[in-house]
C-alpha cells in the first residue's frame, strides 16, 4: 500500500525543520506502519495559516494525478 502524507512543513524553530521531530507524532505512525509494508510519501505545506494550505492545493492535486496512491492521509492544524 502506498500512502501520501499531507502536513505542515514549517517547524516552530524557525528555518531548522526535521521531519522526525516538527512532526513527530506522524513520524511515529508511518514508522510504525512500515512493519506492514506500507510505503509513505510526504507532502509538506510550507506556508503558515489556511492560505499556506490553499497555495499548496493545486501542487497537491497535480502530486494525487500523477502518482498512483492507495490513500491520502492529510493532517492539518493551520500551523
């Protein structure tokens, strides 16, 4: 099974961002579901606020259509 992971990509550090530890608990969940042989791709928003999540819709959409996913998993908290 192949996933894409739809998140913030702006750490609370400022430019400093690591995926494991800016979101860290999506990085446990995809660690933990690794066991079973699924296969995650990420795709980080990089701008604050819902205006951060409408730019980046367009490129998510383009992302979904060209590539062949069993599911979109999106996490959202306008951060």
């Amino acid at each position: 099974m192949k996933v894409l992971i739809a998140c913030s990509g702006n750490s609370l550090s400022g430019n400093n961002f690591k995926f494991e530890i800016a979101q860290a608990f999506i990085y446990d969940q995809m660690e933990a579901l690794k066991k079973f042989d699924v296969e995650f791709d990420t795709f980080l928003i990089q701008c604050k606020g819902i205006k951060g999540y409408f730019n980046g819709l367009k490129v998510l959409r383009n992302k979904v259509r060209h590539s062949n996913y069993d599911l979109v998993h999106a996490h959202n908290g306008l951060i």
